[in-house]
C-alpha cells in the first residue's frame, strides 16, 4: 500500500489525501472536489528554491512522507543508547532517598516564598503607614490630604517595591472642596538607596474658579540626609476663563527638607527647608506671558510641629507656632533668587526676614527690580484692572511723600523696602 499525504486546496483549503508516488515528474492537474476549481500537483524536487519557484506559480508542492530514522546523540549514540540513559534516569526516581530529597527541597522553597512574601507584605504595611502619617503630618486646620487606597505587587523588585497610590487629594475642610486630585501613580522604591520615583502621572487642581491640569509628571525624591524631591510636569494648561486659557511648558518644582529635634521643646522638629521653582515658558492665546521663570526660597532654623500619636487629623496649628515660635528659634526666611521674564518685562526679586518676638518686631528687607516696566503692566491691565489699578496708586502715594519708584525716562522700577523695629524705609527714605 502506497502511503499516502495530506495536501490542501490553494483556493478554499480543502484537504486531501494523494500518494506521491503516482505524480508524474512534469506534474498533474486536478479539481478539487469541494470548490471545483482546478489546480497543479508537482512532486517535491529536494531543491528549497526550485520548490519556491513552483509555489509561487500556484503549484501545490508535495514532499514524500518522512520516514523514521534512528536518534542520534551528540557523541554519536543511537536512540537505543538514549533510551538506556533515560531508563536510567527514571530509575532514579524509584530510590526512596531522592523522593524524599526532592520533597524537602520543594517544601523548602514553598516556605521560602511564602516567607518572602510575608517579609515583603510587612515592608509594604510600613511604607504605607509611613505614608499617610507624613499626610496627616501636613494636614492642617484649613487643608487635608486624603488616600483612597494604596496597593503593592509582591514579587515584582526582589530587593525594592512597586505598588500604586490610588485617589490621592489635598480637600478644603472648610469648604469641602477638593483642591487638588491625582487619580493613580504608579511608583517603584529601592530601600537601599532610599530613593521614590513615579511613572508619569496627571494632576488636576481646582482653585480660584480655575482648572489647571498638569500632564506627565515625574516624581522622584530621596531620603539620605532628609528629604528631598523633585516634581517635572512636561506641560499644562489652565481654563482662567471662558475666553482666555494659559498652557505652559517645562515646569519643576524642587524641595528639601534637613531637620532634629527641638532641645528646648521635644514636641517640635528644627529644621531648614529649601523651595524651588522653575517654568520654561508661560503663554496665553493672547501671546508670551512669562518665560524663564527661576525661583529660590530658603527657612532656615524653622520650627514644625510634630503630629502625636492619636491626634485627629488637622489638629497642628502651623499659624500659631509661626507668630509664638519661630522668634525663639531665630527663624530665617529668604528669596534667594527669583528672576523672570513677565510680557518681555525682566523682574529680579530679593529678601530677608529675621523673626522676632512679638512678630511685629520682626526685621524685613525687600528689593524689587524691574527694566521695561511699562510692557508688564499692560499685561496686568489687560488680565486684572483691580491689580493695575493698586500699583498705580501705590506709586502715586510714593510719589506724594517724595519717594521715586519708577524712572520714566528709563522705564524701570529700583525699589528697595526695609521693615525694622515698626519703622519702614522706601529706597532709602523713611515712610
């Protein structure tokens, strides 16, 4: 009995059985007996190409049935030698001593990972706790933040962690309203280096009657030394009205925090704090706003007030320890730069404050720089009469105690502000 190959119809697929060895050398046509329609058989000629070329001119290419040939090692050895080898190995299994090894190491290895991942849960049930302390820590009486949720994939970083914070908001209490909500993020940690980062995420604000929307943002801070954390946004926009909407480019804001224990009162953190701010480009449908936008603010010798163990959420008065405490602690709060271009009016920016007690004892020093003064405050016009409206009467009441903000001829503003001791000096003269 000739054997027989499966073949199929190039038109509707149907398959047959041929022998080939009844296909002529030249070739054979036939119909199929599903479709109707007639095609070529030609026998397989060993030759890859000659076999291509047949097929792409519509032929079926039929190769002989394989026949069974005898296994061949590596070294040479036979199929028989092989299935020695195999008989071997599966009697192997038959000794009571491996079974019982290869139970004890399976048994270990479960015990490994169910330890594992109770060592893993137990660093996520630390982290999280961590977490939402440092959120109620910067909750106040005014603000809250809030997490829905917080999850953690155990096995994916062996030695760091990967989890997601869900429904992250920072709520006014007194308005309840949401000021600021981030949906989900995305965030791996690597404890060795203490160091947090983020996937890109969205943030949405609601403030002052204004949508802003922060899109692809990128979290990363570290915790040797403190803290400190950078926050990029690649763009954003703002709906500030119902004609107007502001998007900007390139934004990062930077903070760091290096602090102690308070000597004299346990129940506060010592501590300095740097703010930083940079924005490449500000525009509205209306033109360029800002660009370059670089802004540094430095506390040193700040006093925060620990949030206790079993204190409601809130309960830390910041306002207070700023006017009782932060005199006794001789609390530093400086501008250390702050530079940008405001509709093609560059702005320098400087000051100091020294804290006293009482608060109004405290020492201030101000300086305000402004070249082509004029194009800003056509902008400000144009956005704000009301704030248009205060500058220009501030400068009419410097004017009248013969004090001289802004040079026309130069289209510049030099003002310098010092506070001391309740007494106030405009560029140098007192007022």
């Amino acid at each position: 009995m000739l054997e027989q190959v499966e073949i199929f119809c190039p038109h509707c697929f149907a398959n047959f059985f041929v022998s080939p060895e009844r296909i002529p050398e030249d070739g054979v046509s036939t119909a199929c007996k599903k479709c109707g329609k007639s095609f070529t058989l030609v026998k397989a000629s060993g030759d890859p190409v000659k076999d291509r070329a047949s097929r792409q001119q519509g032929f079926v290419v039929v190769h002989e049935k394989k026949r069974w040939k005898p296994e061949q090692g590596a070294n040479g050895s036979s199929s028989g030698a092989m299935r020695k080898k195999k008989s071997a190995a599966s009697r192997l299994f038959e000794h009571k001593a491996f079974r019982l090894g290869l139970c004890a190491a399976g048994i270990v290895l479960v015990l490994g990972l169910v330890a594992f991942s109770l060592w893993k849960s137990s660093a996520h049930s630390r982290f999280e706790k961590s977490v939402r302390n440092a959120l109620a820590q910067a909750s106040n009486s005014r603000v809250e933040f809030k997490l829905e949720d917080m999850s953690f994939s155990t096995f994916r970083g062996i030695a760091g962690t990967h989890g997601s914070l869900h429904g992250l908001a920072l709520r006014d209490r007194e308005q309840e309203k949401i000021l600021c909500y981030i949906e989900k993020i995305h965030f791996r940690i690597d404890p060795s280096k203490a160091h947090f980062a983020t996937e890109p995420f969205t943030v949405r604000v609601s403030v002052a009657n204004s949508k802003i929307v922060l899109n692809g943002c990128v979290l990363e801070a570290t915790g040797s030394n403190g803290w400190q954390a950078t926050l990029k946004a690649k763009d954003a926009t703002a709906d500030v009205g119902a004609t107007d909407m502001i998007t900007g480019q390139g934004l990062e804001f930077a903070a760091g925090f290096t602090g102690e224990e308070w000597n004299a009162d346990p129940r506060f953190v010592l501590g300095n704090l740097d703010l930083g701010v940079k924005v490449k480009q500000v525009e509205s449908l209306s033109g360029n706003i800002s660009k370059d936008a670089d802004l540094l603010f430095t506390l040193r010798n700040g006093l925060f007030p620990k949030q206790t163990d079993g204190a409601p959420s809130g309960s830390v008065n910041y306002g207070e320890t700023l006017r009782t405490k932060w005199g006794e602690s001789k609390t530093v709060a400086k501008i250390d730069r702050c530079s940008l271009k405001i509709a093609g009016s560059t702005v320098h920016l400087a000051g100091k404050m020294e804290f006293h007690n009482p608060l109004d004892a405290s020492e201030l020093d101000l300086s305000f720089k402004s070249t082509d003064f004029s194009r800003m405050m056509k902008f400000l016009y144009r956005m704000n009469s009301e704030t248009f409206d205060r500058i220009v009467s501030l400068f009419v009441t410097l004017d009248e105690k013969k004090v001289t903000a802004y040079a026309p001829d130069t289209d510049s503003v030099d003002l310098t502000l010092s506070l001391k001791a309740s007494k106030m000096k405009i560029n140098e003269q007192d007022v």
